[in-house]
C-alpha cells in the first residue's frame, strides 16, 4: 500500500488532502478491518474495529490515546457519539445496541445477547427475511435526533428503523422488506439533519429514504452506489460513503454494467445537488480511492474521516491485497 500523503481529492471548497498514513498505532495494535468510526467533542477519533482492542481512541493528530471494549463484541459494526460524548456501539452479531461513557463503561444494552427477534431470516443474507420484526436482527448503525432520541437501523437480518427514547424505551418502528417507499433491502446508514429528518442509506436498494421524525416517507436521493452510512457537516451538506459494486456483492448479484463504480464518497448539498465526488475503485490500495466505505465522519475542522470493511468485503477471497488502508483521513484544504 503506498503511504503517498499529497493526493489531492474533492472539488471546489471541498477539496481534501488523502492521508492514509494518519493513525498510528502503538506496537502490539492492531485491527483486521475499521468497520466505523466516530468524532467526540474535542475531536477524538474513535475507531471501532475487528480486533483485539475494538475500540481506540486517537487525537486529531494521529496519536493513541487509550482503547476499550475488549472481549465485549462479538463483532464491531456501527458507532456514533452524542452530544454529551456518550458513545453508542452497535454488534450486529449479537444483535444489541450499547451504550458507554467516554471511557468505556457501559450504561445501559438495547437486546438481548445472541437473541436475533423473528424476521423469518436464516442467515446474515437480507434475502432471506420474509417479514419485519421487532428489535434487533443485525442491526448495523445508530443516529440521534436533536432531541435526544435514538433510531437504529435494524438492517442485515431485519428491515426496519425503530425510534427509542434517550432512556432506551422503543418508541415506534417502520419498515419492512421490499423496494418500496418505507421498504428497505439492507436499511445499513442513518442520520438525522438539523431539522430533524431522518436519512437511511437504503444500501441493497442504492439509494438514500427520507422521512420525518414520525417516519413518513418524504423523498429519497437515487445517484448512490450501495450507500453503507451518511453524515452531515456543520453547513448541513450529506457525505455518503458508498459501497459501489466491485466489493461486497451477495451471491448471486451482479453490477448493472460492466463499468459500474466501485467505492466512493459523495458530497450534496442540502437540496441534493451533487458538490463533489472521488474514489470509484479503480486503483482500491491508492490513497484517496477505496475498496469498501463502510463509514464517514465530520471533525469540526472540515476533516473527513473515511473506514472500509477491506478483509470482509473481498481481501479474504483475494479481491483485494490485504493490507489496503482500512481508515483514511481527507484534510480539508484552503483554498
């Protein structure tokens, strides 16, 4: 993997700096794949991980500052921190949500252990669900409204949004299988803007479903690749980290064209124009291309972070080297 660090990306005032050689790990650290990560109030960045120590923490530098969570995952999937720095963990192998302090201590757990609820499903393969069930099978992300409240996207093994209060109380939820409005294949990305509306990257579906708080369908954005998670910056424009069709596919399916994109970040306004856009997978191991965005973050400096789930997504049947960069950092630049 080429640790080049003056790639330049993005357009317009979202031109960006790839840096792939950010983080740096203490001996004895490592991870087999990033599959999400997170930024705390002072711009640590969380990164949730397939390893030993599936939660490391790092300031905005680069540097270690602790880590937690081990032996408490079965398998890292989503994370998102609060206002008030709680961080929210999702293990879609053991189907439950957690929350903790900052420093790892748990506050409370949505789900039961090892309890998947009844979907119908057989497997981590969405096609097997035969009908929407109650929390959780799989779910993959969390997002927080600005009052407080939570909606999980219950997205491999289920195919619903479910709303909880902050106190972990479940609210409503909607959804079920199908393409659909407020149908989902793989309900895998949430965010929630300014205003309150709630974007699910629809991933199996490509495409982005709005809806309001209550969970009626408003609209949905279709110029996106598998999205896997989406994210505002402060000026309220959504970054979309997108699967594409070169990784990750189910068996069975196929890119609808030969020359279909591969991994990539998007930038929209917030009336849904495309600002800018990079990667696509065509040099997967270079700095500011991707294998498999898995997840996008946003420091208050502009800086985008960027994680890719290289060893599930195809590094583990050689599709891909294995030592692709797995989390990448784009600085922003001034133009």
């Amino acid at each position: 993997m080429s640790l080049e660090t003056n790639v330049i990306v993005g357009s317009g005032r979202l031109t960006y700096r790839a840096d792939a050689a950010w983080v740096r790990r203490p001996e004895g650290y490592a991870w087999q794949e990033v599959s999400a990560v997170a930024i705390d109030s002072s711009d640590n960045v969380f990164v949730f991980n397939r390893g030993d120590h599936p939660v490391m923490v790092f300031d905005r530098a680069g540097r270690f500052l602790r880590s937690w969570g081990e032996g408490v995952f079965a398998r890292a999937h989503g994370i998102t921190i609060g206002p008030d720095d709680s961080v929210y963990c999702t293990d879609d192998l053991d189907h439950t949500v957690r929350k903790f302090t900052p420093d790892g201590r748990l506050i409370w757990k949505l789900g039961t252990s090892e309890q998947p609820s009844d979907t119908g499903a057989t497997s981590i393969d969405y096609r097997t669900i035969t009908h929407a069930g109650p929390p959780f099978y799989f779910p993959t992300n969390v997002a927080l409204s600005p009052e407080g409240d939570l909606y999980v996207a219950d997205g491999y093994g289920n195919a619903r949004i479910h709303k909880f209060s902050a106190d972990g109380q479940l609210l409503f939820s909607w959804g079920e299988p199908g393409s659909g409005a407020r149908q989902f294949q793989v309900p895998h990305g949430i965010a929630v803007d300014r205003d309150g509306m709630v974007h699910v990257a629809d991933r199996e579906n490509s495409r982005i479903q709005i809806f309001a708080p209550n969970g009626e369908f408003l609209s949905e954005l279709t110029d996106v690749a598998r999205p896997c998670q989406v994210t505002f910056d402060a000026a309220g424009n959504l970054f979309v980290a997108e699967l594409g069709y070169r990784s990750g596919m189910w068996p069975g399916t196929f890119p609808p064209t030969p020359d279909a994109t591969g991994g990539r970040i998007s930038i929209f306004s917030p009336d849904g124009q495309l600002l800018a856009r990079w990667g696509g997978g065509r040099n997967p191991t270079a700095p500011g291309d991707f294998f498999a965005p898995h997840d996008v973050r946003i420091d208050s400096h502009g800086d985008v972070y960027v994680s890719e789930v290289v060893w599930s997504a195809g590094a583990n049947r050689g599709h891909v080297s294995p030592d692709c960069h797995t989390l990448q950092k784009f600085v922003l630049q001034t133009l």
